[in-house]
C-alpha cells in the first residue's frame, strides 16, 4: 500500500507540473482552418504511448491508465530511462469495445522529442504499447472546467454539430476507429482557468494535408 501510495503522489505531482511549468513539450501542430467554436490542426508525425483500458467510466479509465504510463516514464522501462513529462494526457475512446458494450479506452503520453526515434521498452507487466501517429488532420473543441464522464459526450456532440454546419461536414475519418479523445492539459489540482479539448480526427482535400490514417498501434 505504501509503494502505491507513493507512486499516486509521485504522478499527482507530474500532473501539477504539466499545469504550472512552462517548456513542456507536446506533439507539432499547423493550425490550417479556424471556426468561433472549433479548429483544424495539422499534426506531425508522432510516436505515443497508450495504455489500454477497459472500464465503464472515462474518469476512471484516464486514472488507472496513467498510473501505468507514469510508471513507465519514471523508470519502468528496459532502460530505466527516465522520461520528462509532456501534454495533454490524451484519451481516445471507442463506444462499445469494452464489458458490457461499454467504452474502451487508450490513455495516452506523447513521447518527448529525444525519444521519438528510439523509445525505451515498458516492462511487459505495465500492458503498454507504442502507437505510431502519421501526419492527419484533428477538429479540435476547446471546453474548461474538469473533464467528467457528465461533460465529455456532450462537448463532442456540439463538436460534431459545428462541423456538420461548416465546410468541414461529412470529412470526419473512416479510417479511425476511435469516435473521439478528450485531451487535458492541467493538474486535477488546478480549478480555474482549466484548458480541455475535444479531438476528432477529419480527412479533407490532398492540398490540406488531411488525407492519412492518424493513429495506429504497432
């Protein structure tokens, strides 16, 4: 117990790090097309990590999912590397994978640039992957507050309802098997001013770069 306790501090306290510190790196991205209530963003080629879950609550899901992932960053590797924090914490989810019909989801950690070519190897027991991201196109809601299972479905709704009304309608990617991921940026700790995002992956012309496949695990 006292081992688990130590690490649930450890990764609060990364977490307040990902909301206070300046210079944390996320993956690259190209803003190619703005809305008032949403955003087209080319992103790069990346390399994550994903933890998969499968539970009934995204809240829970996101938790236990990132409990692995800190594991891994502080040393839980082949290499015992440690890893610098990055945002947001991503979690994609897929309706109906899980028990019961429910979601499953992936809970994932953008590498740091130093790892991208070469990332250490998670310990077999930690149940992660590595998942390749090729350059595609995401909407993207921005929503404050806390991200609840109460709140998720309906910022993704007034995501799809906005895209439906823009010249982005019926663009949204068949390739991608996950419906949407909720990418948050700031400590559980932090209660004002709090920066959430909804992202959707979209396919649109070859001269916007949005024509590819996003993500997929090796």
């Amino acid at each position: 117990m006292e081992k688990a306790s130590l690490l649930l501090v450890g990764a609060l306290t990364a977490l307040i790090l990902l909301g206070v510190c300046d210079g944390i790196e996320s993956p690259q991205f190209t803003v190619i097309h703005t809305e008032s209530d949403f955003e087209i963003r080319l992103y790069r080629d990346s390399i994550w990590m994903s933890a998969p879950v499968e539970d009934i609550s995204f809240e829970k899901a996101t938790k236990f999912g990132f409990h692995r992932l800190f594991q891994y960053i502080q040393g839980a590797n082949m290499n015992y590397s440690r890893i610098q924090m990055t945002k947001p914490v991503l979690t994609s989810i897929v309706p109906g994978a899980g028990p019961l019909h429910s979601s499953a989801y992936y809970v994932r950690f953008y590498l740091p640039v130093k790892f991208q070519e070469m990332p250490p190897v998670p310990l077999a027991e930690l149940n992660l992957k590595l998942s390749s991201w090729t350059s595609h196109c995401v909407a993207v809601r921005k929503f404050s507050g806390f991200a609840r299972d109460s709140n998720i479905v309906v910022e993704a709704e007034k995501l799809s309802v906005s895209l439906g009304r823009s010249p982005w309608a019926n663009s949204t990617s068949s390739v991608s098997k996950y419906a949407y991921s909720i990418a948050q940026y700031d400590s559980p700790f932090r209660f004002i001013t709090r920066v959430n995002e909804v992202w959707v992956d979209v396919s649109g012309s070859d001269s916007s770069g949005c024509g590819s496949k996003g993500l997929a695990a090796y």
